[in-house]
C-alpha cells in the first residue's frame, strides 16, 4: 500500500513532502514525491497533502461512547477503540479508577479477551492496562473512590491486583507514595515490571525523591491531583517540573489546566518527557447531559465533568482536541506528535515499534488536515478510518 502526496512529519521539525511505502503491517519506504514512481503497490492513497504522522497513543483513557472501562466487556472495549481510531488514536491503555476486586477481575478478562482477537481488526490497539489510584491518598482523591483504596502492608494488596494474561501487555498504575509502605510499594511493582506513576498525592520531596529512586518514572496528569508550587515547599507539581529524569502527562484540555500553564510545562520539561492525555470517560463523543457512572451522577455542561461531591470527574476530550489545544498555542506539528505519539511509546517502552513515523515501524499512521481533523488513519497496515472517499 502506498500513501502519497503527503506532508510528512518526521522528528525533530523535520518535514518532507512524499510518500510512504507499507508493506505486510511495517513502513518499508519514505521517499519525496520526485522519488515516488519508483515505488509501486497495490493500493494507493492520495492524502491530498495532509500531515501523515504517527498515531496517538493515549496511556490514561477510562472509556468514551457510554463504555465505561470499570464495567466494560470486550465489546464495550472494541466499541471504543474503534472510536478512538475516528480520532486519530492508534494504541490506548484501558484506565480503571478504585473498584472492588471482582469488578477488576471482570474487567480484565474482557481485556484479555480483546487483546486475543483485535491484532487483526483496524481499531485502536489495547497495549495493557492502567489502573489509577488503588493506592492513592485519600485527601486527593478527585473523582476517585475512597473506599476501595488500599494500603501497602504485607504483599497481598498486589497479588488480589489481577494482571492480564498477555505476555506483551504492559501494566500502569498511579499511585501516592506516601501511604502506609508507599516507597516498598513502588519497589515490589518495579520488581514485577510495573510501570510506576505518581499521582493523587500530597507527598512532600524527600518522599518524592525515594519513589523515584526506588523506581516510580511518571506523574499522572501534572498538576491535578496534587500539591502545587509554593515558594518553602516545591510541592508534587514543582518537584515534576524540576526533575528532568521523570516524564509527566497533562490534560490538554483548558478545563483541567489553562492554557498558559500547558505553555509554562512545555518551558519546564524536556520535550522528550511531556505527554498527552486524554482522562477521558464514558460520557465523551456524547455531547452534554447527566450520566450514571463509578456508583454517581456525573453531570457535563459546556464540556466540563463535575460530579456530585463538586470535584472535576475526568474529561470528554480525545486526544484530537488535546493536539488541537496544542497547536492553537502555536507548538509545531513534530512537537506535538512526540507529545502524542513518540513520549508515551517511550514511557510504556515500545518506541522501537511505535510511536514515529519511521522505516520498520508499525504502519500506525494518521493523516490530519490544516484544521487539524483526522482524515485518515491505518493501525498495523490496514486502513481504519477514511475521510477521503
């Protein structure tokens, strides 16, 4: 399959106008349009000059169409990853909030059993699972339910933590480290090959410090959640910003953080360790109104979240309108595809296969238009969604 007449987005800044080759899944060749008779194929598609670039990777997505990731089963999943493919999404982590241990067993074999049957279906690609905030700090809890944390005393809050069976599926989780053996906590997931992200916290730097070097590599959606900036005390926000090792992903969606302050994040992190998320729920792709969901009403007006006890209850943004965000603030495309894209590949460590538009990757591509619109996107070689037709 050959994808033509497209404006390229390489990495670091670097643009080509061209074409890409894809053969069995992979991206084989990436020539400039003077070199494109060479290439032949089967199948071609003009992009009529769109911007071709890798697809999004959202690593922290409660679910979206009115499925709901704590209750979904493998068809509710399927329904939202084809969803997310419309929006330019091409591999997600399933996020679940606090819930009962046979909720999560539930959840995890409907998990499971997407992850058997989509390698083969043009929808966005379930990489794993993320579980936020089990162990949390209950003064921050947001929209998280307090009565089904935990604390870390003896082991066995981590082995009623079902995992998926799927020897490639990658395992998230938030957490706060300084509940009752938080710093233990994060040793033992590490040790289990965890990805550890700190969030829902009040934890002062010296705390911060020992989770980081006993393993915890991210902070959940940067400054929510959290203590912020105050000049004798660094707070979790300002100690995120001023550790260059820690990568952090943020809402882009002006509700959760106002737009000057996705400016100062971007001045304050390496442009390597900031990525975009979605926090998305249910509700979203449904416009406003009251839904039932996690036991609640959650109401949406004007595109914000609130439920009932007054506390922002996620987002109903995609990953489209968090790069659309970005872009209207004047970031370039490349910047915000490795927002997008190319971090969190390399948080979730499967950057040698995903995440840029590169030879010998996956064909997981998106074509956005000058508005910024998906008009096209391919997950592993096969064509999910066309806007061209």
């Amino acid at each position: 399959m050959l994808l033509q007449n497209a404006k390229i987005i390489l990495s670091q800044d670097i643009t080509l106008q061209g074409s890409v080759l894809i053969e069995q899944g992979f991206i084989t060749r990436i020539v400039p349009d003077t070199e494109v008779e060479n290439l032949k194929a089967a199948r071609v598609f003009d992009l009529n000059g769109a911007s071709l670039q890798a697809g999004f990777i959202d690593i922290h997505n409660h679910g979206a169409v009115g499925a709901d990731v704590n209750t979904a089963s493998a068809e509710d999943l399927c329904k939202v990853s084809a969803f997310l493919a419309s929006k330019g999404v091409t591999a997600w982590l399933p996020t679940l909030v606090p819930d009962s241990d046979e909720n999560y067993r539930n959840v995890i074999d409907s998990i499971d059993e997407l992850m058997e049957i989509q390698t083969n279906e043009p929808i966005a690609q379930v990489l794993g699972v993320h579980y936020e905030g089990v162990f949390a700090n209950e003064k921050m809890c947001g929209a998280l339910r307090p009565e089904f944390f935990k604390t870390f005393k003896n082991g066995d809050e981590i082995g009623r933590i079902p995992k998926l069976k799927n020897l490639n599926a990658i395992h998230l989780t938030t957490l706060a480290p300084e509940i009752e053996g938080g710093i233990e906590l994060v040793k033992e997931l590490k040790k289990q090959s965890w990805i550890v992200s700190i969030g829902h916290t009040k934890a002062d730097f010296q705390t911060l410090e020992s989770a980081f070097n006993a393993g915890a590599s991210h902070v959940t959606h940067l400054f929510n959640a959290m203590t912020g900036v105050h000049h004798r005390e660094i707070g979790v926000a300002g100690w995120a910003l001023t550790k260059d090792e820690i990568s952090c992903e943020i809402i882009a969606d002006g509700v959760h953080v106002a737009p000057p302050m996705l400016k100062f994040a971007y001045k304050n992190k390496p442009a390597e360790k900031l990525t975009l998320v979605s926090d998305s729920i249910a509700p979203t792709g449904l416009g406003d109104g009251n839904f039932e969901m996690w036991n609640e009403k959650i109401t949406v007006i004007n595109g914000k979240t609130q439920n009932e006890r007054g506390s922002i209850a996620g987002s109903v943004i995609t990953m489209l309108d968090a790069v659309k965000m970005m872009l209207s603030l004047g970031f370039s495309e490349s910047e915000v595809s490795q927002m997008a894209s190319a971090n969190p590949a390399r948080l979730l460590g499967i950057e040698k296969t995903y995440g840029t538009l590169e030879v010998g990757k996956r064909a997981d591509l998106i074509a956005l238009d000058d508005a910024g619109n998906v008009r096209f996107s391919m997950i592993g070689g096969k064509v999910a969604f066309n806007n061209f037709i």
